[in-house]
C-alpha cells in the first residue's frame, strides 16, 4: 500500500469557461473608449495582414491602444482591471465544494488554468486563488513596471505542453530540460487518466483531444451563443460530456465531474488491491482482500 492519495487535475481554459466572455472585455478594453466587436476586429486583422500569432497580435495591440489614448499599462493596472470579471453562476463557490467532496472520496483535487488570456488580469480575479498554477498569456515588466516583452504567449496548440507540465509535475515554464527528461509513466505526478479538461469550444480542441487519447475526460461548457458548436464538439467525439456553464451544486456538470471523482477513487483503490495481492503470489494462501470502502 502506498498510502498515498491520488491526485485528480482539473484544467480549466478561463474565457468563456468560467467567466462569461474575454477577459479583456470587462474593464480593459472600455477604458480604451473601444467596444469588444471594435477592439478584436483590430487586433484580428493586424494579425493576418502581418502574418503574426493572433495572441501576440492581441497582446501588441493591447499596448498600441492604451499608449495611443494614454492611458497607464502596468501589471498592476492590469490586475486591477481582473477585479471586474463576471463569473458564470456557481463558479466562486465550486472549487472549494469539489476539493472537500474529493477529499470525501480520498481524492486530492488540484485546478489549473491553461488559457489564451492575460495572467494579470486572471490574477486580479476573485478565483485566482483557487488555482496550484495559472499558465496565460503574460508580458514581462522593467523595473518600472512597464510591459517591454511578452514573456508567454499560449496559442491554442501551444496549450498542450502545459498538459504534459501537469502530468510530470515540471511546473516551472523555464524548466525544459525536466520536462523533456525520460520519465516512466507510473512515476508521473498527475497521471492523463486522472485530468478533467474543461473549455468551451474548438480554441480548446488541442487539449480536448489529448483527454480523449490519453484515458482523461474532456468536458465542454456552453451559453446559449455557442451551444451548436459545442454540440458538433459532442457528434465529432471531440468531447466526452457537454453542459450548460452552470457550476452550482445539483447540476449536470456537478453531479458529472463527482462522479468522475468516485471513479478515480474507485480505480486507485482496486489498483492498490491489485499490489496488495501479488505481494502474495507463490505464498500458501491469499490473504483477503483489502478493504475498498
């Protein structure tokens, strides 16, 4: 027996995911006298008419609108801004109610964000804390506090390598040699079976499909706006389960990811019986088996 509690990861993308629309949308892109349709519009056709990662695009532009109007870009400036993110119903309340009905079960329950957004003004919001990492977009600052460089850019594929960070427990973004060293799978800290990938649509398709490959779950949450898409996500068997974004205790995705919990815990402990009694093997008898519950 180990004695060791399995770990369960949830990985979250954020926009659309857990709060209602980008990030930028709440507070950011109205201190520019901009509307959001206005705003990305720019950023999307400054990408394609220079050939440039749509992340960095938005990022750069970001900085080109605020120093044209301007107006401060600090990180603090930027976490200030996270404080004015709407959540979708239940979300606050979630993370703390899914870590004790995991212990409940044996199950430690860790979350992550994997997004596309900026950190800062993730870290701004009322949920920051609730996270082990938070893996965004990020600029770096001189020591003015001023942004000179991005110092992340997480595209939709780029998403993956922070699945792998995960599962080997290399959580620090300029440790590569770590994460590339040969490791056997049952020394991983987080095993793929043991992920639950939440997101909202085809932007989350990369990790979505490692879930599917790899023995984890892939849920997709959708509004109204978004809901056929996330179906066709669901026919193309790009996603194990779709729910509305409702996070409150008793819904579907609720009730869905408890049981998940119950299924992690069942199978580490008839893995933990399986150890037990080969321990055994070549022995005269067998003794009975361990205790599941």
């Amino acid at each position: 027996m180990t004695g060791q509690q399995p770990i369960l990861a949830f990985l979250y993308d954020f926009d659309k995911t857990l709060c209602t629309t980008d990030m930028q949308d709440y507070a950011f892109i109205p201190s520019l006298g901009m509307t959001p349709a206005e705003f990305w519009a720019k950023a999307n056709d400054f990408g394609r008419r220079n050939r440039i990662d749509g992340i960095l695009a938005y990022m750069y532009m970001m900085l080109q609108e605020a120093e044209r109007k301007s107006l401060p870009f600090t990180r603090k400036d930027l976490v200030e801004k996270g404080r004015k993110i709407e959540f979708f119903p239940g979300v606050r309340e979630w993370f703390g109610r899914i870590n004790e009905f995991g212990s409940s079960q044996g199950v430690q329950v860790e979350h992550y964000v994997i997004s596309s957004g900026l950190r800062e003004i993730i870290e701004g919001s009322s949920v920051s804390g609730e996270f082990k990492e938070i893996y965004a977009s990020e600029f770096y600052y001189d020591e003015t506090g001023q942004p000179v460089w991005p110092k992340l850019a997480v595209n939709f594929t780029a998403k993956t390598q922070f699945v792998y960070r995960i599962n080997k427990g290399v959580l620090d973004v300029s440790d590569d040699r770590t994460l590339n060293d040969s490791m056997p799978d049952d020394s991983k800290r987080v095993p793929f079976s043991n992920m639950i990938y939440i997101g909202d649509g085809l932007s989350d398709v990369p990790c979505m499909k490692m879930m599917r490959a790899y023995g984890g779950q892939a849920i997709a949450v959708y509004q109204n706006s978004n809901r056929p898409g996330v179906e066709d996500l669901l026919v193309k068997g790009r996603v194990d389960f779709i729910f509305p974004a409702d996070y409150r205790e008793g819904t579907g995705l609720d009730l869905t990811v408890k049981r998940i919990i119950q299924k992690t815990a069942i199978a580490d402990r008839l893995w933990e019986e399986n150890l037990y009694q080969l321990r055994y093997i070549g022995g005269d008898t067998l003794p009975d088996q361990v205790e599941l519950f």
